[in-house]
C-alpha cells in the first residue's frame, strides 16, 4: 500500500481513513506512513511499535513538533469513506486523521521550513493511558518530544484551543445496615444516605478562572451511583462515582484536596487522575502561531496529551479540522473546507 503525503489534504484524509486502525491494529497505517515519510529526504524517520515519528534537522531556532495520534474507535459501518458534498464521512475523520493529514502533509512537503519541525503519529490514544503511544515515546525516545511548541491535532472546528482541562473521578462509599423491608428501623439505608452528597453536589457553584485569556470552567458532577441488594432488603452500601474537571492552574494534589473538602466526613478513594495543561500562550512560538491562525483561543473542556507536554514544559494547543461533538459518532464527517483552511494556517506558521 502506498500513500501519498503530497497529495491535497482532503485525498490524504480520504486515504487513512480508508485504512482501519482501531487501537491496537494500527500497524498497516503505521507501515504506511513510515513508508511515505521516507520517501522525503529532509526528514529523519524512526519507528517505535506503531508510530511514526520524523523531523528536519536544519539548525532553525526553534522547533515546532506536530502530534497526532493514528488510531480509531472501534468502526461502527463507517469504512471507507465517502463523499457528500463538502462533508467526508467516515470513522476518524473528525477524531482525527483530518488532523494527521494535515500535518504529515505539511512535513513531507514543506523542506525548508522557518522553523524545525517534528511529526509524531502514534498509536493507542483512544484506549488506556498506560497503552498511549505518547507515553512510550516520552519514556524511550524523550529527546523526540523537545520543542518550543507542541501542536496537537485534536479536533476543534479549527478553533485555537489552549491547554486543557484536568480530570479526576473519586468513588464515594456510603455504608448502612441490612435488613429486611418490612422490619426497615432494624436496618440503615445506604441509598438514602446518599441523598446529602447529591445535595452538596446540586449546590456546587463551579469555579471560573482566565489563563492567558482562556476561560476554563470546572465542574462536578455525579457519574454512576450503584446500590442494592435485593427488592426486599434495605441495602448497607452505596456508592456515587464523581469526576471534576478542574482548570489547569490546579495540580493533582490541589485537586484532590478541593474534592475531600467537598465532601468532608464522606469515605472516598480516588479511583483516577491527569493533570490538566496550561495554555502557554505567552510563549514567543505560542504567540507567533495564535497571530497566523487569526483565531481568538479559548480554552479546552476536556482532556488531551496536551498535558503531557504542558508536563514536560512545552507549550502547547490543540488545533485540528475535526469537529469534536462528531467524534466516535456512527455519522463521523469532517467539512472538507476546514482541512484546506487548517492546512493553509499551518502552512503560514511553518513557512
């Protein structure tokens, strides 16, 4: 199978998504793409496991590193793709090998560009974190992930999107005493002693903060709440899964405390955490590309590997052609419009 990165973008997307790659079944992509970068002598090009990862070395003064994760949701009838007007549907066309394309496009094509550039796709992103292709990398190859700018191409209509939101979810455990129904003053009921925590959850006023211009708002809410033995017994545990999303400004210990303080006297065990990503807009790369986007960025609702760099003391945004309400969705499309126009900003940015 050959793939050809010069080709106008909205083919390329057509192309990958064309080739499936739910998570963990990434390999004839990743073999692909390895094999299309190479075909470009600028760019040095390694493997590991089932990403890709190539860059220019041209001494420039800074580095800008594009990411872009290969793999899909499971495919729900939505391969190939197809063509309806300015919409291409099909699975991963929003989430997000519009964005891979874009970017692959612009590293195999752009050979002299203002600013070194490093491409990374990889693999696992839609599954468990300890899987995240990312991570591995981060872990054996960190001198790949050195920039002054990390572009993440998550779908965002084409919007600048900074940063990212952190997330955290906590189990709250209420206990009781079982008993028969019909002699329930013998027992305690541990449905009804959740009644309080959802009352403190319905009276929680959100906390707003601007980072670099970016408004996040965070928020609380109940998840899951499971109970119950039988239809003639008072049950004696309940438990409330909750998740906050909280602004970056907050780290994992901050978050954690803010969460037990809201439920003071309540048993909980924090079953997960990440930390959230600050925007770094006032980074000079940062800034530079906000100016050729055109764009007013707002903040990121929800979590993406943006953290990783924020992590690492990259600065970092999401910006990709996708629309992210369409993501996973059966009827996944992305307007073919938005991939020409996000290929035409970050081609201003590189060039």
């Amino acid at each position: 199978m050959r793939i050809d990165l010069s080709a106008d973008p909205v083919d390329l997307t057509a192309a990958l998504v064309d080739v499936p790659s739910v998570s963990g079944e990434e390999e004839v992509l990743a073999d692909a793409m390895e094999s299309a970068l190479r075909e470009h002598d600028h760019l040095e090009v390694i493997r590991s496991g089932d990403a890709v990862l190539a860059r220019t070395l041209l001494g420039r003064d800074r580095r800008v590193l594009l990411a872009g994760h290969l793999d899909t949701v499971p495919i729900a009838d939505n391969v190939p793709s197809r063509r309806e007007g300015d919409l291409l549907y099909g699975c991963g066309t929003s989430d997000m090998k519009a964005g891979v394309a874009v970017m692959a496009h612009l590293a195999a094509t752009l050979a002299e560009p203002a600013h070194d550039v490093t491409l990374v796709l990889y693999d696992c992103e839609e599954i468990e974190a300890t899987r995240n292709g990312l991570g591995r990398i981060e872990r054996t190859l960190p001198d790949w992930l050195d920039a002054d700018l990390a572009i993440l191409g998550e779908p965002t209509s084409g919007a600048v999107e900074g940063g990212c939101q952190g997330t955290m979810r906590a189990v709250l455990r209420l206990e009781g005493r079982r008993a028969h129904s019909a002699r329930s003053w013998l027992g305690e009921n541990a449905i009804h002693a959740a009644a309080p925590v959802l009352d403190r959850l319905a009276a929680y006023e959100p906390r707003t903060v601007d980072i670099d211009g970016c408004v996040y708002r965070e928020g609380l809410q109940a998840v899951r709440i499971g109970g119950g033995v039988a239809g003639n017994v008072v049950p004696d545990l309940c438990e409330v899964t909750v998740n906050f999303r909280f602004a970056p400004d907050r780290s994992l210990p901050q978050a954690e405390q803010h969460v037990r303080e809201v439920f003071d006297g309540v048993p909980l065990e924090i079953t997960d955490r990440s930390p959230g990503a600050l925007p770094g807009l006032s980074a000079p790369a940062a800034a530079e590309f906000v100016a050729a986007s055109g764009e007013t960025p707002v903040a990121k609702y929800g979590w993406t590997d943006v953290s990783r760099f924020s992590a690492l003391g990259i600065p970092a945004v999401n910006f990709g052609p996708g629309d992210p309400n369409l993501a996973h969705t059966r009827d996944e499309h992305v307007d073919v419009r938005r991939i020409t126009a996000g290929t035409e900003t970050l081609r201003r940015y590189l060039a």
